[in-house]
C-alpha cells in the first residue's frame, strides 16, 4: 500500500483546535485522515454541490503548490 493513516489509529491525545500550535496540527491531521476514510468519502462526495467539490479541490491543490516543491509534490502527493 502507498497510503497510511497511522496517525489517526495511534493518536490519544485530545481533539480541540485554538488552544496551541501542536495541539491544532495533531487536531489538523485527525481530522483529515478522518474525512479521507474511504467509508466516510464515499456516503459525503456525492452529496457535494458542484462547487463544493471544486472549492476543495483547488484549496488542497492551492495549499500544494505553495508549501511543496515539484519534487515533494511527485514524491509525497503522487507517491511516484
């Protein structure tokens, strides 16, 4: 598998954003690797409105060009 989400099954410590740095990133990355639960994805993306799915998808894509190089992008993102 190229993928994990080892983070979220091993994680114990409290989810809550605002209260410090680390805190909000360990809470970022729950709730990301939450919402890319394929069962979780799967009963959401069809209930998207068009733009819905279009302001996702150019926010991640935005947040990818402007924190990682073209390597990083091919290495991390596209796992090639």
């Amino acid at each position: 598998m190229k993928h994990s989400h080892n983070f979220v099954e091993e994680y114990k410590g409290m989810l809550a954003f605002g209260m410090d740095r680390k805190s909000d990133e360990d809470t970022v990355i729950c709730y990301l690797q939450k919402f890319s639960d394929d069962e979780l994805i799967k009963a959401l993306i069809s209930r998207l409105s068009d733009k819905e799915l279009e302001q996702m998808f150019f926010m991640v894509t935005d947040i990818m060009k402007r924190h990682f190089t073209e390597p990083e992008y091919h290495k991390l993102f596209l796992k090639e």
